[in-house]
C-alpha cells in the first residue's frame, strides 16, 4: 500500500511526522510532499529520515523520490498521482483546501491532487475563524461533494492563542481515516452493481409528459462510489442533467417501460441492483399523436406501471442483492417497511422527502436503512457521502450471519426479528441489530 502525505504550511505540520509513522506501522510505503510554506515550520529532512525517500518541495526543484515513481519519470507529479493509493493532506491549510475546491493547480502538491484517481483525505488546521468562514465551510462543501473524506478539526486551544476549532485531528485518527478508506477502495472488487437512478417521463402527447422531481443525484451517487470501491457498474437512468460518473455505464432510459426491459435485461449480470430510481406509478392509457388542445376541462386516464422493483426480486439469481428505496412524505417507517415486504428486497432505503431542503432534487439527504431485522438511521449528509454509508450498509448483507443482538440474548430469533418489524423504531435510535441465522 502507498500513500503521499501533503503536508502544507501550518504550525501542525511538525505532527505529520507522527501521521507518516502512524501509517508505517500498518505497512504502508509513504512519500511526502511539502508545499513552500510547510518547509518554513519544518525540514524537509525530517521526512526524508523517516520515510527514507527525498521529499518533494516543488515543482521544478531537483528531487528523486527514491524508488518510486519519480525514479522512472523525473520530476513528475502525474507519475505521484499514479504511484499512491492514496493522498492525504495534514494539515491541509485554507489556502490548499481552495485550491482543491477550485481545480488552481499552482504547486506540485494541488498539481497532484488534480491528477489523480486515488481516494484523498484532508486534515484541516487553521486558526478558529478561518476554520468558521463561509469561504473555508462552503470549499470543504466541495471537497465533500466530490468524495473528498474530511477529518474535522478538534476544539481546543490553537497556536495563534485562540481557542476553538481548528486543531488538526490526532495523526493516529486521520491514519485509521486512511486505512479506511484504502480498505474501503476496493471492497467491492468482483461486484457488478445495478443502479437505477433518475425519474421516468410519461408521454401525454408529443411534447407533454408527467414526470417527477427526482434529479437523479442519489443514484448517480451511488453510481458513482460503487465504480470507485472498484464494482463494473451498470447505471439506468432517467432523464437528468447529470454527467455520467466516469467508468460507468450509462444507459438511457426515458418511460417506466424502458426502464423496466432496461433493468430487465442487464439484472442477470448484476451481484447487486439498487433501485433509487422515482419511476412513475402510472402513465396515460392513451398518448395523444398530436398536441392536446386547449379546449376545456379534460380528465385523462391512467394505468398502473409494472411494479419494477417486485419483478426484480421474483426473477433474482441466488446470491444477488437487491435494494429499493422508499420515498415518504408521511409514517415512513411503516410505509418503508410495508415496501420492504410487500416488494421482497433484502433492505429499502427509506426517505423522508418532506423534509426541507432533503431528499428528492437537494445535495444532501437522510435514510433509514431497513432490512428484515436491522434498522439503521442515517442522518442528513451530502449524498455522496451518504451514498458510501449505504454501500458499507449494503456489504454487511453479504457477510456471514451469526446472531448479534442488542436485545435479549435468549430470545427466539424468529420472534425477536418479528417484533423488531412490528414495533415503531424511533428516529434516531441508531443501530438496533438482530442478525438472524
Ligand atoms: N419502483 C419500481 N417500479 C415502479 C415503482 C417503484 O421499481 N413502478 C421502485 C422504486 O425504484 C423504489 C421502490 O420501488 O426502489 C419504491 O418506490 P416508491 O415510489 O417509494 O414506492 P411505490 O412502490 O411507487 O409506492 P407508493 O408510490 O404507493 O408509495
């Protein structure tokens, strides 16, 4: 395992050289740039003793990074960028954080981070009200968006004599941050998922539709996180406005029938289907050839789509994982759950999408992840975020089962999961787990 630490110019720089230890002791191989202003608070010889490879200070300069990638190309930040698994910046000051959320690629160290594919992972530190401004909250907004893992600052007392947030996390929780994330990388290597995504459009006539708000950003999000902990992904999509995550397929659907023979006939090459797609519940019995006229009052007639997500479930292959989704505006844990039998998924992920601001066309969301005997609150977070959450769900599914219970060890399983399903599970009430053999 290799990972570039970025160590930029802040008063904490002197405990990345705890961080660069901390992630040699789990055998991982370390390379360490620093920008201009980190080598005011330390030497660059520092790091070098320690990871036994020349340190990167610039663009230009002279440096060898020992055996590593710079050997075979030169002074290469591209060649870095493909050598880590991953990079992470501790601390990352306000200026680097910027310069990430901005794509200004001014130094080896924002070069490089434009240039790779690896997960990176950001440890700010800065003075309480640089952390506090809305220009640092608003770019570490980006940085989230964008799949960037942030380890937050503590509170305390910083160097500039202040107290409050801004203090670099501990170097031993950004490493474990890190190893995280590198187990996290490829932990679904060998799974071709399926996403659904997007909302159907029902023709009424040759430009008229009924359609819905769905804007396709939690599926292509999840699209998107299974592609880079290493699935082949399949995404179906409803009209959106999105790009395509990049190395997913993207097939375009536009009516609830062609997502229905889309799914259809790709499912079977799929381990795992997550339906988050809002697909419409009816579409029009008849599709006017020529636009409707305005002539008065008309009531049109609607017929009832297949049920996708059902049909999935009766045509699986032993072994495949399918997951729904639920989208509420009221009794959400008894309606999610209601979909979640009557529909025969392994779990629906339940959203209260009349929430402000959450849920259907918002950047952030919050779910509840129900199987047959678990139920697990996810609060609001960006759905990039939110879409790993749900993976990391998604993959206890398909670890052995043994009993775990939080509740009466000597309870029958069988009653314990069926109380577990009959009771309300209050909001917020975190992990409550019965796994049934
Ligand atoms: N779904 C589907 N095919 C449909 C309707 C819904 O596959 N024709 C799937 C959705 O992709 C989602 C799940 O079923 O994974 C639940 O969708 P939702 O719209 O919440 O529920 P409905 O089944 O449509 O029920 P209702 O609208 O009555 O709440």
């Amino acid at each position: 395992m290799r990972v570039t630490v970025g160590v930029s110019g802040g008063i904490a720089a002197y405990k990345a050289a705890e961080l660069v230890r901390a992630l040699q002791r789990q055998s991982v191989e370390v390379h360490v740039v620093m920008t201009e202003s980190a080598q005011k608070f330390v030497q660059p010889l520092t790091f070098a003793a320690l990871t036994g490879h020349k340190v990167i200070t610039s663009l230009w300069g002279e440096w060898d990074a020992g055996e590593g990638a710079a050997d075979q190309n030169g002074i290469d930040h591209i060649a870095e960028a493909q050598w880590c698994d991953a990079l992470v910046v501790a601390p990352a000051t306000a200026n680097i954080l910027a310069k990430f959320a901005h794509g200004i690629a001014d130094d080896f160290l924002s070069t490089m981070y434009l240039a790779t594919a690896a997960p990176v992972v950001v440890a700010p530190a800065m003075n309480v009200n640089m952390w506090n401004h809305a220009a640092t909250q608003a770019n570490l907004e980006i940085l989230r968006q964008r799949g960037v893992g942030i380890v937050e600052p503590g509170t305390g007392d910083l160097a500039c004599g202040m107290t409050g947030a801004g203090r670099m996390a501990e170097p031993e929780t950004i490493a474990e941050v890190v190893m995280r994330m590198l187990g996290r990388r490829s932990d679904l290597r060998g799974e071709v998922v399926l996403v659904t995504a997007g909302g159907t459009r029902e023709a009424l006539d040759p430009v008229r539709f009924i359609g819905n708000r769905s804007s396709g950003k939690m599926g292509y999000a999840l699209a998107e996180a299974a592609r880079s902990r290493g699935a082949k992904v399949i995404l179906i999509s409803g009209p959106s406005a999105l790009h395509a995550p990049p190395h997913c397929e993207l097939v375009k659907i536009v009516t609830a029938e062609e997502m229905r023979s889309a799914v259809l006939e790709r499912m079977n090459e799929s381990t795992l289907v997550i339906k988050s797609a809002a697909v419409a519940d009816y579409r029009p019995v008849a599709v006017s050839a020529q636009k409707l006229k305005r002539t008065g009052p008309i009531t049109l007639e609607l017929a009832p789509t297949e049920d996708i997500l059902a049909e999935v479930v009766r045509r699986r292959r032993p072994g495949q994982l399918i997951v729904g989704f639920a989208a509420e505006t009221e009794n959400r844990m008894e309606n999610g759950r209601a979909k979640l039998l009557a529909k025969g998924a392994d779990a629906i992920v339940i959203n209260d999408i009349a929430q402000e601001g959450v849920g259907i066309d918002a950047d952030t969301n919050a779910a509840t992840f129900l199987t047959r005997a678990t139920s697990v609150e996810l609060p609001e977070m960006p759905k990039r975020q939110l879409a790993d959450r749900i993976l990391d769900e998604i993959l206890t599914l398909r670890r052995p089962r043994s009993v775990i219970s939080e509740f009466d060890e000597h309870e029958d399983a069988k009653a314990a999961q069926d109380r577990v399903l009959s009771e309300s599970i209050p909001v917020g009430a975190g992990r409550r787990q019965i796994i049934v053999e």
